[in-house]
C-alpha cells in the first residue's frame, strides 16, 4: 500500500513546479520582522499538510487553458484562508492532535491562536490586492463570509438531531466546499471572463469539497487515529451531528434515540464517540454517507467532462477518486 | 457636566448625515439571512460605541476636500474592522463588561466570538472589493496585518518590566493608532492621489490613536469603572505593562520593584489592579504618561494645522482635544 502522502505527491505532479512557487510566496509571506510573529508562522508552516486546494487552484487552470504568472499566488491565498480557518478551528473544535503537530492553542494559547489566524487572513487579503485583477480578493472576501457563516450555522445546529440532510449539507459545503468551489473558480477565472467554465469549475470544487467533508465526518466517527494522525471522536464530543450519526438516528428507535442523544450530551461523560460505536451500528449510516460522497464524486466528475484531455483533467479525476478513499 | 456620549455627539456634528448613512450601511451589512448570525450581529450593534473611527474618515475627507459617495462605505469598513478587534480581544483580554453590555464570548462562548469576529473581517474585505477604488483594500489589508502583529507583539512582551518606551509605543500604535491613521488616510486621499495630504492626515491619525491608546492605559489602572463603563485593572490581570507602570517600574527601588512584579505575576491573585494602586504611588506614572498623550495632541493638531479653516477640521482639534479629557 502506497503512503496517502506519496500518493497525493504523485497525483500533483502535473503541477509540482507551480506547487514550489506557491511554497516560496507562502514562506514570504509568513515571514516578519516580528520575532513574536515569527515563532508562531515557523510553526504554521508544519501544519501545511497536502495542499489539495492550491493544487486545485493550478490544476483548474491548466486544465482550462487558463494559467497565469499569478496562479501561483492565487494558490497561495487559498492556502492561507485554509490555514486561517485551521488555526482558528484549534480553537473552536479544541482539538488536542492535527496532522500529528501540536495545535497552536495548545502551544500558545487561545489568544495567540486567534491572533495568528487574523494575521494569515489579513495577510491573504494583503497579497490579493496587490494582484492585477481584484477578481481574487472579491471571490475570497465574499467566500470567507460564507465560510464564516457556515461555521457559525454548524454552532448553532450542535445536538439537533432532527437535522435535515439537505440543511447539513448547506452547512458542510459552506464550512468547507466553498473554499474548493472558490480556488477551482479562480484557476479557471483568473484574472476576468471565462464565465461558463468557471461556474463549472465552481461544482466541480463544491462537489469535491462536500464529499471531503462527509468522509472526513465519517472518519471523525470510525476512523483509526493511528492512521488519520489527527484526534478523531472531535464531532461527538463538540455535539456536531454529522451524516453517519444522522441517517443512523433517524433508522433508530425511541430507546436507542434517547441513548444516542445521551451519548452526546450527559455531562462529563468521557470517550463519547467509542460510547456511541457501542451503543449502535454505525456501519449503515457510514455506508450511506460514503454512498453520498461516491455520487458527488462523480457528479464532480461530470462537471468537468467536458474539458479536452491533459495531465491536468486527468490529475484532477484522480484527486476526486482518491477523496473517497482517503484515511489521511 | 456634560455627558460623554452627548458631547462626541455635538463633536461630530458636521458629519452627522454621514454618520448616519454609515449606520445605514452597518446595519446592511450585518444582516443575513442565517437566523444565527443574525442572533449575534443584532449584539454586536449594542457594542457600537462612540464610533469616532468613522466620524474622523468622515471629517479628514470634509478637511481636505475630498468627500466622495464612497466616503461613508469605507468609514463603515474602518468601523467594521475596529468592531471585529473588539470581539477578538474580548476572548484576549477576558473581560467581562465593556460598554455596559455582556461580551459576546460571555452570552456565547469563546468559539462563537473567533467566528462573528471573523465573520466581521470577512464582511469589511468584501465591501471594500465592491467599492470604485482598490486604495481602501489596500490600505486597510495591510492595516489589518499591522494591527495583528501588534497584537501578537503585545502579547509577547507580557510582563516585561524592562519594555524601552518606544517599544511601547511601538506596540500601542500597531495596535491602536494604526486604524486611526489608516482611516484619516483614506478620509483625505480615498479614491485615490492627494499622497502629500494623506500622509499629514495618516500623521494626525496615529498620534491622535497613540494618545487615545496612553489614556485608555491610564484609566484602566487608575480610572473608575462606574464612569468608564468597561471592566478596568484588565491590563495588569493580563500581564500588559502600560506607559504609567513602566514609569512607576523606572522610578521605584529594587524593593518596590519585587512588590510590583508580584502583585503581576503570583498565582490566583485576585484584584491585583487594586493591590497595585495600594503597593505604589501611580500618580507620577499617570501624570507622565497623560503629558505624553498631551505631547502627542499636539503634534496631531500641528499636522492639519496648514489646512484651511472648516468646520470640519475645528471638529478634528476639539476631537483630539477631547481623547485627553475623555473618561469613558
């Protein structure tokens, strides 16, 4: 079996020498005279992880016909809004482990955490308006809002297990496929025109982004921590009902409901997501979220059939397949 | 005596019809069709405040001739940017009342302030990419980042006893002045041109900020929490060591200087602002620090000084005028 690592290497390897200079514009840009300031951007730059979105950003442009010298620093901005949301989701899930690195908020503390995520989100917006076209800093301004929003809806549905599918789908695609949606956009957009591919790129990012999300939220329930390297039960304990708990809720009786909601919600209980795989089965409803994923997936695929063949196209059929079996 | 709120009222009175368009605006802004964003930004606009930001992009734009339509837009956006500051540091700084209405992170939680603060950012950047000019993103992205890394500075240099004064205030007016200056900027140069003016204006800015942020330091150790409205003595709870402690610190022998650093640091010490004020003698430290703030007005009104009468620029000194005399 290949490493997920080694594998996403390869499959961004269309893009690997834009991959560099994104890296070379982030290193710049987290760089500061402040000694302060440098500490704590030394240590973002362990969380960066597999960069899937800047990938995206280059890809959907090569694939569209559409890369300029300023890709690279779009990528980057993407990149940065995704390390902000990181860093300031520390905070707010109260996660002990990401990417195997210790969390900012643990480190530091929460005000510093906050403070290093206000500082990529303006650095981001920084850089975006030193680019030609201000296409950049409208789409990512009006995409943070949503982002915000959505993370701010998700708060606010914590232990409603009545949740609509759809509604949670609203929330986890603005949470996290808008972002997708958004740098996929911008590949094939940036600097201007080009309406009608981009809105296609655009669903192809949304739908991409959404079913990241749920087999995220299905590996938040049944992964293996050794394997995901990130502290897994988080959604259970935070009180986020996602898909799986959802579909296996609804199927459930009054008894097993009333300990469902027990597990999620008696104070001071420990270990509620191993609590909740013993008190029910969660393989359908595990099943039925990645059945959900499988048809975005492809739905993803179908938005950019259309595109003549290259590297690039292909690379991004392969990203979107390797999502639904990722355990990274 | 007048009342505070009625005397900055009477002092911004040649702007008024323009405050209340940015009112107008803030209130566009901060609706949204998510029933729970709405729950929170119907709080934040209880936080809104004196609003002198706005008033002095309003009155440097009247000053120097140079109101445009958009003028009252990117006074909301500098309004925006400070009300987001506001939520953030109520999850830095712990307080618990500030202007007599319960903290966002007091009625919600610390999760819920990182996103509406957020949430706010997001919306100010996203304006200001709809406005004719890109000045105001620029501008205000990088103030965003300067504001940031003062913060972070800030919280770095916590009980630093040996803090040079132009470290100090170095600090002070990245986090404070740095909003002020960059709205008097915008207010004279916005769409754009007009460099000369905006630097005396971005001038009169950050040292009317600095003197605004000297005062605030003052009053949190010496002033009375009935008259100012916020929960005072937070900055020797959080460890920040102001211009009048400095002094105090300076001036005091090794024994006092033991006291000081104990009544900052010993664990689980409760009313460490009062312990402090009954350990040492402030008053020389706050005299010092308020003739400094006295020195820096000066300079403010010596940088609007050439230009030409209006009521405009009247407003300007009296507003200066009045950060030294204000106990709010």
């Amino acid at each position: 079996m290949t490493h997920p690592r080694a594998a996403v290497h390869e499959l961004v390897a269309p893009v690997a020498e834009g991959l560099q200079r994104v890296n070379d514009i982030l290193r710049a840009q987290l760089s500061e005279d402040s000694a302060a300031v440098r500490d704590m951007t030394d240590h973002v730059g362990r969380f960066q992880g597999k960069q899937l979105r800047a990938a995206l950003v280059l890809l959907s442009g090569e694939a569209t016909g559409n890369s300029t010298d300023e890709h690279a620093a779009v990528a980057a901005i993407v990149e940065m809004i995704h390390l902000a949301t990181l860093v300031h989701d520390d905070i707010l899930d109260g996660a002990l482990v990401r990417r195997r690195v210790a969390c900012i908020n643990q480190r530091w503390d929460n005000q510093v955490a906050v403070l290093l995520g206000d500082f990529l989100y303006a650095r981001a917006f920084a850089l975006s308006t030193e680019l030609s076209s201000r296409l950049c800093s409208r789409v990512l301004a009006e995409t943070t809002r949503r982002l915000c929003v959505g993370e701010i809806e998700q708060s606010a549905r914590r232990y409603d297990f009545e949740l609509e599918q759809a509604a949670y789908e609203a929330v986890s695609g603005a949470k996290t496929a808008s972002l997708y949606s958004a740098g996929c956009e911008l590949g094939a957009r940036y600097p201007g025109g080009n309406e009608e591919l981009g809105r296609d790129l655009a669903a192809f990012g949304w739908n991409l982004g959404l079913a990241f999300q749920i087999v995220d939220d299905c590996l938040d329930v049944v992964g293996s921590q050794d394997v995901v390297g990130k502290t897994l039960g988080q959604d259970v304990e935070d009180g986020k009902v996602t898909l799986p708990v959802l579909f296996t809720y609804g199927r459930a009786d009054e008894a097993l409901r009333a300990e469902i909601r027990d597990v999620f919600t008696r104070p001071g209980l420990e270990r509620r997501a191993e609590r909740l795989r013993a008190a029910c089965d969660l393989g359908p409803g595990v099943e039925y979220a990645m059945a959900r994923a499988r048809a975005l997936i492809d739905e993803a695929k179908a938005r950019i059939a259309g595109l003549s063949e290259s590297r690039a196209k292909q690379a991004m059929g392969a990203i979107a397949e390797f999502v639904l079996t990722r355990n990274w």
